[in-house]
C-alpha cells in the first residue's frame, strides 16, 4: 500500500506540452557531470498508441498525457469505464466485482465526455506569483539557487507547438521542475516499482502554486503522502540525490531558513 496525496491539477495542459527532447535533455541516469543528481525519464504505456511513450504526470511520471491519465482515475478510482480502459476494475479474489452485471451502454464514460473533461482539465491557469520583490523572497530565491535545489527543480521550460490550443505553445513556463525520476533515499521510499520508477523513486513535483496550497486545499500537507506537516519538513525528509541539498538547508541561519521558504510560498 502506497498512500498518495492528490498534486495539483493546474498547468497540466502547459506541462503535457513540453517536448520530449526538452525533458530528456536534462536526464543524466549515469551522473557523467559528477553532480550528484542522474535524473532519468520513465517510459510508460500509452493506451491509444498501444506503444511505450515518455511519461510526464503522477507522482512517478507513469501518465504519458492527461487523458489517460483521466481515464486511468475513471476505472481505478470509481470503476467506470472508457473507452481507453474498456475492463472493469477488479482484482484477483474480488469474486463480485469480477461478476458484476454490466448495465447500461458502455464504455460509461463516453468519448465526448471524456474529452471535454481533459480540454477543461487542461486549460485550468496556473495561478500568478505573489510578492516577487519582497525581501525575504528574493533572498531566497538565491539562496534556492545556492543550495542547488534547481538542478531538479528547474525554473523554466519552453512548451512545444504541438497542442489544439494555441495558449500552450511556445510559452515559457516556470514550473520548477524537470518531468524526471529521482531517487530520494530509503526514508521517503514506498517501495512500489511504476513501469521503470523504482520504489525509491520520485518524479520531480512541479513547485508553482506552492504557497497557495493551505488557502485552496485548507491543509499543509506535502510529499506523496502527506507526511510532510510544512515545507521545512518536506524539505527534511529529501534524501539521496537531494541530501546534499538537505545539509545545505540544515547548515543555514533560521532566517535564510525562513527566507528560502517564504521563497517556495511566493510560487
């Protein structure tokens, strides 16, 4: 069992868009730069291509794209099928479920549906930073940099033109994050393998919205399951690639300290 707490489900649409070759570029599975950080893709199975495809959403990147990964959340989260994923969900044992009538026209969600839900999914904005000249903020935005928590969670990328929906492409996008697999140390594992994603490993999470999170949500949760109570926590609990990146946060004042996180909160 693997307890998940739900991301964030702005920006989809912008993140969907970015290039494969703008992700991989920043891979690095064999640390050849002697970093410390060997970011890697995971490669997923694209249900409508019926072909293994970069994954780029979840907690583990093992979404390809955001329409299956809806589809996925119809038939594993409240068992309705689609036309992507036309078997009912059941387990081995689940003698009921396996023997369920099946009522109705199927696939129960319709393609329609199913598409205007994805087009609304993938055009909600990703909300405006918040006190960008503020003190504290801009002196943790160096400190961020110095602490080289942006060697995952890269600043910038620039979409694809790719996308039926003009305000995705070619936009320069600030999501802080690389889309890639990081193995974060044996106290944050769960131990559950997802296609190449082993049970150490993490998708980088996108950072923007961060500070909004306690307003929208009404909780200060953080990590794949919550354990974090703050960002100072969430912090904490990074291990592996990002230990160095740990002992850096841990070594700093308690006002850089609060200065770095009053930087996350203005994303």
């Amino acid at each position: 069992v693997s307890p998940r707490v739900a991301p964030a489900v702005f920006g989809l649409g912008l993140l969907e868009n970015v290039p494969d070759a703008t992700i991989l570029k920043n891979a690095d599975p064999e640390d050849q730069d002697g970093d410390g950080i060997s970011g890697r893709p995971n490669y997923v199975w694209d249900q409508a291509k019926q072909a293994k495809q970069l994954g780029r959403l979840g907690w583990k990147a093992n979404q390809p794209n955001l329409k299956q990964q809806i589809a996925g959340a119809f038939n594993g989260d409240i068992g309705l099928t689609t036309s992507l994923f036309s078997d009912v969900n059941c387990e081995q044992g689940q003698a009921d479920c396996q023997q369920e009538t099946r009522f109705g026209e199927q696939p129960e969600v319709k393609d329609e549906f199913l598409e205007k839900i994805t087009t609304y999914m993938r055009l909600l904005a990703v909300p405006a930073r918040r006190n960008l000249e503020g003190g504290p903020e801009k002196r943790g935005e160096k400190l961020f940099y110095q602490a080289q928590c942006a060697a995952c969670h890269i600043p910038q990328m620039v979409t694809g033109n790719s996308s039926d929906h003009p305000e995705f492409n070619n936009q320069v996008v600030h999501p802080y994050t690389d889309l890639l697999l990081h193995d974060l140390g044996s106290e944050l594992a769960d131990n559950r393998p997802d296609f190449e994603a082993d049970g150490q490993e993490w998708r980088t999470p996108p950072l923007w919205g961060l500070g909004l999170v306690s307003i929208v949500n009404k909780h200060t949760f953080f990590l794949h399951d919550g354990r974090a109570r703050n960002l100072d926590e969430a912090i904490l609990w990074h291990g592996g690639e990002a230990q160095s990146s740990k002992e850096q946060f841990l070594q700093m004042s308690a006002d850089n300290r609060d200065a770095l996180v009053a930087f996350l909160q203005s994303l």
